[in-house]
C-alpha cells in the first residue's frame, strides 16, 4: 500500500534471462525509453540508452570493470550507480531492474533525473 504522495513503481517485461548479455549490455525497451541493461558483478543495472552528454548510446559503449565508457566521446560512468567517474555534473538515467523467475524487468520510468 502506498501513502499519499507516494508513487508505486510500475515494472515491464523486457528480456528472458537467456537472451541478455551477448555485448556489453542489453538493450532493451521499456515503457517510453531504450533501456541498457549491464552484468555488474552479477548484479544488474539498467540505465537509459542515452548518455546525458549528446545522446550517444551508452550501451554500445566499452565496459571495463565497473565502468563503461560512451562511444562517442568518451565520458564514463561507474555502473554501479550511473555517475560519471571523471565529475558530479553527469549521470545516466538509473532505472529499477529485477528478475522474476526467467523474466527480467525494468521499471518504466526512471529513478533519478539526471
Ligand atoms: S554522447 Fe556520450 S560522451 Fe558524448
């Protein structure tokens, strides 16, 4: 139950466990948004599909570790919560993953609004 001014959080289906993570992420939709998800240490992430610098897409980029890096110019994010390594004025937008049973699913709007 949620209280007033409280929101629920709405999730969506987006991938079966089986047929994500063949590149450096997944990338799915979920509601209105390209959603990446990233394997971070067998935790999953999810963030937009859009790095906040000119749109390029994050999940395209290269992963190293807990990082990835855009492929267009380079800015990286520490995939654990989606902040840029290199400063504090840039984020990729978080949102909530989780597995049910074989189904993965992301929330469908996100969690921050970086
Ligand atoms: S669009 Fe990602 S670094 Fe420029």
């Amino acid at each position: 139950m949620t209280g007033a001014g409280e929101t629920q959080t709405t999730f969506v289906r987006v991938a079966h466990r089986r047929d994500v993570f063949k590149g450096p992420a997944t990338i799915v939709r979920a509601g209105r948004y390209e959603v990446a998800i990233f394997d971070v240490g067998g935790e999953l992430r999810a963030y937009e599909n859009c790095c906040p610098h000119q749109g390029g897409p994050i999940g395209e980029g290269v992963v190293e570790g807990e990082t990835v890096t855009c492929p267009w110019h380079a800015w990286s994010f520490d995939l654990r919560d989606g902040k840029m390594t290199l400063g504090d004025f840039a984020a990729l937008r978080r949102f909530e993953v989780r597995v049910e049973g074989d189904a993965i699913c992301v929330s469908t709007e996100p969690v921050n609004q970086s």
